[in-house]
C-alpha cells in the first residue's frame, strides 16, 4: 500500500513524457491534469520524486500551519496522504496561496472543486477572474495538444457513482451500504442543497469546512483539506473513526465528525470572541457614561 497513489500518478506522469497515454496505465482514472501535474515528478527517480512530495507537503503545512504543525503530523488523513502519495492537501494549498494563477489546478482533482471554489470566487476582482480563466484555458488547451481524445479514454476508466459513494467518509457515510443506489442519489441531492452555503458563507474556515462535510466524493485521505483547523481533538477523532470501523479504511469512515467538531470549535470562537468585543465595547464607553452623568449631578 505504501506509495501505492503515488506510483500511479508517477506512472502517468512517464506515459505522457513518452508520447503514451496515462490511461495505458493500470488503475489510473483520473482526468488527464493529473498526469500533467505530476510529469515534472516522473523526470526524476522515483525515490527522488516522492522525497520532494513530501519536503512540498512539509513546507505548505508549515506555512499555513506554523508550530500547529504538530497536529498535522498526527492526523490520520493527512499522515495516511503521505504514506499513499495523496494530493488532497497539496492541491488545495497550491490553489489557495497561488489564487488566482493556481485555480486551474482544480481540473487535477475536480472534487476539489466543490469545497475550494465557491468561497474563493466570491472575493474574485475583475483581474482575477481574467486570470484564472487564462490559466484554466492554457492548462486545457495543453490537455487537448497533447492527448485530443483523453476524455472520452477518462469517462471509459470511470467506476460508477455507487462505487464512489461505498467509501464515502462524510455524513453520507451514515446512509446504509446496503442500498448503494440510494446513497449515491441522496449524495447527489445533498450535496446540491448544501452547495449554496458555499457561496454565501464569507469565512473560508467556515465555507470549506461545511462544503467538505457534504462532499459528494470523500474518502479516507479527503479530510486533509481541512488541515489548517485541526486541532488535538480532531487528531483524537481522526483515529478514533478508523477504530470504530475496525480497520477497515476503504470502505468508508464516518470522518464527517471531522467537519462538525471544527464547526462546533468555529461556533465556540466566534461566540467568545462576540463576547471580548461587547466586554470592549463596554470598557470603551464606561469612562464616557460615568463623565457624563457625573456632569450631570454637577
């Protein structure tokens, strides 16, 4: 299991830096992006190229995370992308410290999407949005010169919806496996009700959190997005879903309490930070009511 993505999307990677297509490649059944993304790894041996995956995983948690980091070490889904060669937190960092040059890198992962675009392009400038188009079109068009047909190769690698939705790892996860069919149609409708809030929340910790908790497509890696707002708590629950399952990791981990615990801390923080203010407020304007009303019995 251990580089058991990685060799994959390295592998991809070579087939494209050999005029191959990354679909010749075994178990590879991702848009084209993805081996795009990775044929600057595939260069390098592989040893090489997964030591530099993981001094760019390093360096992106450290920036975004500072001494927090430690929890990141001891996060189940993030420790568990590492040792596969996930690209879940990379890619949402790429995008987010790079936006909006970086929003291209979605196509990579297209389930990114869901969580990380609807905040972000509301604070889009008219600049911005020419730019992420730029970069978005230049990233397709290289798709298109390299392998013309690679969609029509990608849609026919596609396992089914009520694959995917077997190893969700979101609230969805609580809708029984038994009945496939219908969990992959409430995933679909869910995630389209819950979408919205995506849009309107102006907190990205906030918007992230709640879109990732709704997912249409999560799995045991997917809540290393949420790397930033972890805390002891969330590294405690991350094993503790794997426990609850006995183990068994890919078929599906109710890591959707990952998600509630951060919004219940988010809730917390924003209520005793309400509280700071009006204590604030409070002391700011005392000396004022006091001077008055001491002029007024004068």
């Amino acid at each position: 299991m251990w580089l058991y993505d990685f060799q994959i999307f390295y592998n991809s990677g070579q087939a494209i830096l050999n005029g191959l297509s990354p679909y010749t490649i075994f178990d590879f059944n991702s848009p084209i992006f993805l081996a795009l993304f990775f044929a600057p790894f595939s260069i390098l041996p592989i040893g090489l190229a997964y030591t530099l995956f993981l001094i760019a995983n390093l360096l992106l948690a450290w920036k975004l995370l500072k001494n927090r980091i430690i929890w990141a070490l001891l996060f189940f889904p993030y420790l568990f992308s590492l040792f596969v060669g996930q690209i879940d937190f990379l890619l949402a960092s790429l995008i987010f410290i790079g936006s909006p040059w970086t929003i291209a890198l979605v196509l990579v992962k297209p389930q990114l999407a869901y969580v990380v675009i609807p905040w972000m392009i509301m604070s889009f400038s008219k600049k911005d949005w020419w730019k992420a188009i730029i970069s978005t079109s230049a990233f397709i068009v290289i798709s298109i010169i390299i392998q013309p047909n690679w969609l029509k190769e990608w849609l026919a690698t596609q396992p089914t919806f009520e694959f995917f939705s077997s190893h969700s790892s979101n609230v969805y996860w609580m809708l029984p496996q038994t009945n496939l069919s219908l969990r992959s149609n409430l995933t679909i409708i869910g995630a389209l009700i819950i979408l919205p809030l995506g849009f309107l929340l102006k907190n990205r910790h906030d918007s992230w959190t709640i879109l990732h908790t709704f997912a249409p497509l999560t799995n045991i890696y997917s809540p290393a997005v949420l790397l930033e707002w972890i805390g002891p708590i969330e590294v405690v629950l991350s094993w503790f879903a794997v426990l609850l399952v006995g183990g068994y990791i890919h078929e599906g981990i109710p890591f959707f309490i990952i998600g509630i615990s951060i919004g219940i801390r988010g809730l917390l923080d924003y209520k005793k930070s309400s509280n700071d203010k009006k204590i604030l407020m409070e002391d700011l304007f005392r000396p004022i009511v006091v001077s008055f009303f001491r002029k007024q019995n004068l």
